[in-house]
C-alpha cells in the first residue's frame, strides 16, 4: 500500500506563509483523490481539504480562502499552500489518499507552528 511523505512544515509569523509537500514514497503511477488533515494534542484529527483525481478541491470552511491544495508536476503529489496563517492553525499536517475520508496509512506528518 502506497504511503505519502509529508514536508515543508515549520515556525511562521501570524500572517505568514508556508508551503506543505505531499508526496509518494514510492513511484506511484496512478492520480489518487488526496486530502490534507491536521492535529493539535488531545484533539481529533480533522480534515483541512481535499483534491480529486480531476482536480476539484474542496476546503474546510476554517481554510477557505487561505489555503490552497494543487498537484505537484508529476500529479501524483500535492502542495497546501498556507496564507494568512493564525496560531489556530498551529498542529501536525498529514496527507492521505481519498477524497475527504483516508484510505491509507498515516505518515509521520510535519509541525506547523504559527507564533509570533
């Protein structure tokens, strides 16, 4: 079973911007529908959004308008694009394949930290 690597996490300013990699650890020749969650300590992982094989995206309504999901050049990854981030949007980012709902293995996903 394919398993995604997660990168590009780190500490920004309020109001600042990252940019979140999402991509196969093995090669994979197929375009999955792929999501983005995340996770703050004793909270349950929650859903940030999603793309499909197709490219249709669809955003959490606490995302819409700040982040952005797109394919990566082989199109077998993905990008989050982060603007505008708030220190509610400090946790630990994880990719999965599926659209809205994961299908495959967790990764170890990456710390985004939003503080000033």
């Amino acid at each position: 079973q394919v398993q995604f690597v997660e990168s590009g996490g780190g500490l920004v300013q309020p109001g600042g911007s990252l940019r979140l990699s999402c991509v196969p650890s093995t090669p994979v020749y197929v375009i999955f529908d792929m999501s983005w969650y995340r996770q703050t300590p004793g909270k349950q992982r929650e859903l940030v959004g999603s793309i499909r094989s197709d490219g249709k995206t669809d955003y959490a309504d606490f995302v819409k308008g700040r982040f952005t999901i797109s394919r990566d050049s082989a199109e077998t990854g993905m990008y989050l694009h982060m603007n505008n981030l708030e220190p509610n949007d400090t946790a630990v980012y994880y990719c999965n394949r599926g659209w809205r709902v994961p299908l495959g293995d967790w990764g170890q996903g990456t710390q985004v930290t939003v503080s000033s």
